[in-house]
C-alpha cells in the first residue's frame, strides 16, 4: 500500500486541485473513513469465500456473475494502470538519487525523450518476472524491500518533525538563494476538499490485494481478514505521520510552486534539509517503497484474470498455470501489457494522474460492489453467508455496508464531476470516458463468452451459487 500514494500523490496534489493548500491532512483524513467502511466489507466476504479472484468471487456469489465481473475488471484496469503510473513515477525518485549524489547529466537524461519510459518498463518486466517464479520468489523480494521501505519512512518523520519551515527557509537560501514563496490566504472549500479526498482515497487501496491470493495463503478464512485489518491500521497511521511531518517542516505554499513545475516527492523536498547521504538514503527507501507496490499488484491483477477464465466468462488460455513454477503466466503477462500502456499513457499524457483519475474511478466502483455484497449475499446465497466469521451479525453488517455504499457513493460522484468539470484538450484525458469505454469492450467479452457456456448447456445459476474449487 506504501508506494507513490504516500511518497507522491499528498504534495502532487497540489497541482490537481489546486487551492487545497494546507488542508491535504484533514482531507487524508477523510479519505479514510470511507476505506475503511470498504475494508471492513472486503475482510467480511474475505472470511466466507477465501478464494483466489477476491472480488470477482465475492460480487458474483453475492449478486451476479455479470456484476462480479464488473466489479473485478474495474479493479483489474485501475490497478493495471495503477501499476503502470508506479512504473512511470519511480523514474523520478532515481533523478532524486542522481541529483544529490552530482549525476545532474544523468538525471537530466533519465527524464529525457524515451528514456523515462524505457527505465520504467525493464522496473515493470523485472517484476513481472518475480511474480512468475512464484510466492516463494514473491516472498524472498517483498520482505525485505518492506523493512527498507520503514525504516526510510521513519527517518522522513523523524526528519520532518526535527526540523521547522523556518529550518527550510534557511535552508533553500542558502543553498539556492532562493526565498520562500508567500503563503497565500486559502480559505477552506467543501468542493476542493472533497475533491482532494477522493483521489487520496487510493491511497488505501492496496488491501484489496490481500484477498486476490485466496486459496494461495494458509488459513484463509482467518488470515485474509487479519491481514486486511493489521494493513488498514498500521499504514493509515503510517501515512497520517508522515504525510505530517512533510508539511510540518516544507510549506504548502512552496510545494504548489514546485508542483507545477515538475514531479515532486517527499524526499526530494526533506533533501532541502539534509545531508546528500541522508537525502539518498530516505529518497532510495523510498524508491524501494514504489518498487514494493509493483509485484503485490501484479499478483492481485493476475488472480482476477485467472479466476474469470476458470470460471469460464474469460477465454480459457487466461487461465494456464506455468508448468514448472504453477502460476498463472498467461494473467501475468497480459497484466503487464496493460501496465505498459500505463506507462506509456503517461509518457504521451506528460501527466500520470490520468492513471491515478482511473485508478479511483475504477476502485470506487468496486468497492460500491463489495458494499452491496455484504448487503445481498444472506439473500441471495445463504449457504456461503454462513461462513461468515467477521462481524457475522446482520445488526453490524448492515449499517456497515450502508454507511459504506453512501460515503464511496459521494466519493465517485465527487470525483466523476471533478473529471468531467476538468479543462482538457481532448476527451481521450477524462478518466470517466476511458473508463466506460474499456468496459464497454470487456462487457462484450465477458458476454460472447457466456453465450458460448449456454450453447453447451452449461447450468449457470447453479454453477455461481457455488465456491470455485480450492
């Protein structure tokens, strides 16, 4: 979950709503409140249906097989792209290293003509391949790059609550001759401040991932939900002191200068106050931050195409396991050929919050669906409902789905008007278009596909009142 949420998106911000200014905390605070309605509906379905296509598995027991695959292909394309902007937005945490260290050439080459895009391919394929050697590959690389990932997070608190804006003033005089920006009077607004919690709501996204691995992890019906709860509760404390402690010590005011001038990150604007050692170290942690998304949301986007094609709504080839590591090989790769369109996207677009636009659309869909799951599933499939170990009593269930079906519900139309309102120069650059668009064609996919199940008799209802095999 920690990656360019955390690292980027708080002060990038700034530029893609502009007048939020010094409200991103409380707005960040906001955003969790509706993430966590949506965690608490995944960790209840995860708890009844552990099995690998997390989503896909819940929404299509629980309501429909077309409203599974819509929940789960929303989620498929949002992380894929998701994916593909982590690949593109890590190119700037290496011109970070770069800059500190005296490599201002290569920095500078790094960001120039196709450059940036190629680094952030071989970052994206390279883990593609990690991902298609196993868990056990998985494992070895993830755990590790999640204590770095820490340890350089805390030396950014800690760092950021050292030191004052007049420290960074000092200091951006000194070493720049440059003066602080002035603060400009930013009253509070409702539609701003909504709109900004929208888009930091994906920041809590990544505890999706736990319930795509399924029957994949030991324990499911106990682990997949502890899992999710430990996720939501240490990361959104970590990035509520984090996020703190950056614009404890840098002011809004000169991250919005910053901002429209060219992509910025938390270490870069702490490398104001430190050492170039210190500086390379929390601006590497935090590269290693952004590449430790990239192989969790490989595994959750491949376990989705996987489970549509085993339950026969998606071509069949999807769902080939590799015959010597057992992964699903053929997901992987198409997952990454998407990605790569992220990437490149990005490149074309010279802006990656068009992928992060799609990103929230597509979640917040899915989430509305995981919402209404919990709601359904007693109804429409009792015999799974029974499963159910958290909050197993419909007196919490249901206010806990309702509340979350209002507040993601707001969300999505916060963020759809926020889209729609946007000054573009083409329609090709507003998430929602897209969006409807790339599900367009898979609804015709997934409906072809169906046709052909019932031409071979093929007893759907029954078939999706049942649990997929482990």
């Amino acid at each position: 979950m920690i990656g360019a949420a955390i690292n980027v998106i708080p002060f990038m911000l700034q530029k893609n709503v502009p007048g939020i200014g010094p409200y991103v905390l409380p707005a960040y605070v906001c955003a969790a409140i509706p993430a966590i309605l949506a965690a608490l509906a995944y960790a209840i379905l995860a708890s009844a249906m552990p099995r690998a296509g997390g989503s896909y598995v819940y929404a299509s027991r629980a309501l429909s097989p077309y409203l599974g695959f819509v929940a789960s292909f929303s989620q498929w394309f949002g992380l894929s792209t998701a994916i593909g902007v982590v690949s593109y937005v890590l190119v700037a945490f290496l011109r970070d290293i770069a800059l500190p260290l005296g490599f201002t050439g290569l920095a500078h080459t790094m960001e120039t003509g196709l450059m940036r895009p190629a680094i952030a391919l071989a970052f994206l394929w390279f883990f593609v391949g990690v991902n298609l050697r196993g868990l056990k590959s998985y494992e070895r690389t993830l755990i590790p790059l999640m204590v770095v990932m820490f340890l350089a997070g805390f030396i950014v608190i800690i760092a950021g609550f050292a030191f004052d804006q007049a420290d960074f003033g000092a200091a951006l005089l000194a070493k720049e001759g440059a003066a602080l920006p002035r603060t400009p009077d930013a009253p509070f607004d409702l539609s701003k401040f909504l709109a900004a919690a929208s888009i930091l709501f994906s920041s809590f996204i990544g505890f999706d991932s736990i319930a795509q691995a399924g029957g994949e992890a030991k324990n499911p019906e106990r682990n997949l939900p502890l899992a999710i709860g430990i996720a939501m509760v240490s990361v959104g404390a970590f990035y509520m002191l984090f996020t703190g402690a950056v614009y404890h010590a840098v002011p809004w005011a000169y991250v919005a200068q910053q901002a429209m001038l060219h992509d910025v990150t938390a270490p870069g604007l702490l490398g104001m106050l430190l050492s170039p050692a210190w500086t390379v170290a929390i601006v590497g942690g935090a590269a290693v931050a952004l590449a430790n998304d990239l192989p969790a949301m490989l595994l959750a986007v491949s376990r989705l195409m996987f489970a549509w094609a085993e339950d026969g709504i998606f071509p069949a080839a999807v769902a080939r396991v590799h015959p010597r590591w057992g992964t699903p090989h053929v997901a992987l790769i198409a997952s990454g050929v998407m990605a790569s369109i992220g990437i490149i996207g990005s490149h074309v677009a010279s802006d990656f919050f068009l992928g992060v636009d799609i990103l929230v659309t597509s979640m917040l869909v899915n989430f509305l669906l995981m919402c209404a799951s919990v709601l359904a599933l007693k109804h429409t499939n009792p015999e799974i409902a029974r499963n159910i170990t958290v909050l197993p009593s419909r007196w919490l269930q249901i206010p806990t789905a309702a509340l979350g079906l209002f507040a993601l519900g707001g969300f999505l139309a916060v963020h759809i008007s926020k889209d729609l309102a946007a000054p573009v120069s083409h329609w090709a650059l507003r998430s929602t278009f897209v969006w409807v668009i790339v599900m367009a064609v898979a609804s015709v996919i997934y409906f072809i596909e169906v046709r052909k199940l019932r031409r071979q008799g093929f007893d759907l209802d029954a078939h999706f009142k049942a649990m997929p095999a482990e």
